[in-house]
C-alpha cells in the first residue's frame, strides 16, 4: 500500500461510481478529502445526504462542500432546469438532455484548486466512458487533457494526477468491485429525478438497474 500521508481530493456526488472511486482510492491508501458539489440539481438535497453518509461511513476527515448557483442560471440541461423534462423513455440520440454544460470541467478545476491548497498529489473521479450516458466530459481523452491542462496552470511544484479507475468499466462491473470492496451501496443515489424513492426510469435509474440484473445481485435501495 502507499504511503497514506499522500492524499487524493476525491469528487463525491453521492452516487455509486463516485463512492466506488473514493473507496479504490483509500484501498490505494491515499488519505482522503472529500469534495461535493451543490449546483441545484434535482435531487440536490438526496446527494448531499448520500455524501455526508457514505463520508462518515469512510471515516473521512476533511471534507468540503461547496455550492455552486450559475448552473440554474445557466439551466441547458434537465438536471439543473425544471422547464426541461428528464427522459424517461431510455431512448436518445447523442448528447442527452441531462448533460450539464461543461460540468467535470468546472468540478475538476476547482478541485485543482483544493488539491494545490491541501498538497494532494491525485484528484479521482468516478467518470465511466463506456457505459455512460455519452456525456462528452466524461471521456478519458477529454480527462488527460485537462490534467494537462491543470498541471500547466498550477505552481512548477505542484504535479497532480488524474485518477479515473471506472473510466472503462461497465456498470455490472462496477457493482461487482463495489461488492468486492464493501462500498455501502445501499447509502448511495443514482436517480435524476425523485428524493425519496428511485424513480426507475430515467438513463441513470435504468443503467444502474441493469448493471445490478448483469451482476445478478438485487439493488438495495427504493424503488417506486
């Protein structure tokens, strides 16, 4: 194992790929800085709830919280503007509606800045490429360029790695490491658009239900 003095900021969203990462990442033995993000998303107050729990269940010492406001300005997305539906149907073609411009470029670069701050070497995020939603950030290509980008707008002294162990892994894969490591799924949350029962139908419920049959285990969370 490392050196648990070297710290990864890990991004959280509360969610099952992003808590699987945070736990490869203490297996690693990377001292761990939580980071979440409140951008009035749908089921904001459901995430942050998630984070705070899966945080405490992980002994976590340092984390942070930060909320972000723009993104409702902004709306262009079904995640951040109630005018625009969340698909329910499972059928789209390219970029999908719940896309929020830009989004892992605005958390990715904040955490840079958190990382800089805390001398962490590795910032990890939960991105899948293959079993997403095609989401244009979440792309490894797209994740090596900004780490790029990162290490050349930072101090000469500061070298930061992007971490990003789930970027080809399908989602039954990623339920089964979760099981293999002990990730408390039943504390995490995938669906865009319900608070209290996962709706089922949406790209996020759909693909992490399906991932769940494949890895022939059952979910354990609520489902309408």
């Amino acid at each position: 194992m490392k050196n648990t003095k070297n710290k990864a900021v890990c991004i959280m969203s509360g969610g099952m790929d992003s808590t699987l990462s945070a736990h490869m990442m203490r297996e690693e033995g990377y001292e761990i800085i939580a980071l979440h993000f409140n951008y009035d998303q749908r089921t904001e107050k459901k995430e942050l709830e998630c984070f705070n729990n899966i945080t405490e269940a992980l002994n976590v010492e340092k984390k942070y919280v930060l909320d972000l406001d723009f993104f409702e300005k902004l709306g262009a997305s079904a995640l951040t503007d109630k005018n625009i539906d969340v698909p329910t149907t499972g059928i789209q073609e390219g970029v999908p509606v719940t896309y929020v411009p830009f989004r892992n470029g605005i958390f990715l670069s904040m955490a840079a800045a958190i990382a800089e701050k805390e001398g962490a070497e590795v910032i990890a995020i939960g991105v899948v490429e293959e079993d997403s939603s095609g989401y244009p950030d979440c792309r490894e290509d797209y994740i090596t360029a900004m780490q790029k980008a990162i290490n050349l707008g930072t101090k000469d002294e500061t070298n930061i790695e992007i971490k990003m162990p789930l970027v080809h892994l399908k989602k039954s894969e990623i339920v089964q490491a979760s099981l293999n490591l002990d990730v408390p799924l039943e504390l995490t949350w995938s669906c865009y658009k319900s608070e209290d029962k996962a709706c089922g139908v949406c790209d996020s419920c759909r693909l992490r239900l399906n991932g769940f049959e494949i890895a022939g285990v059952k979910d354990p969370i609520s489902y309408a």
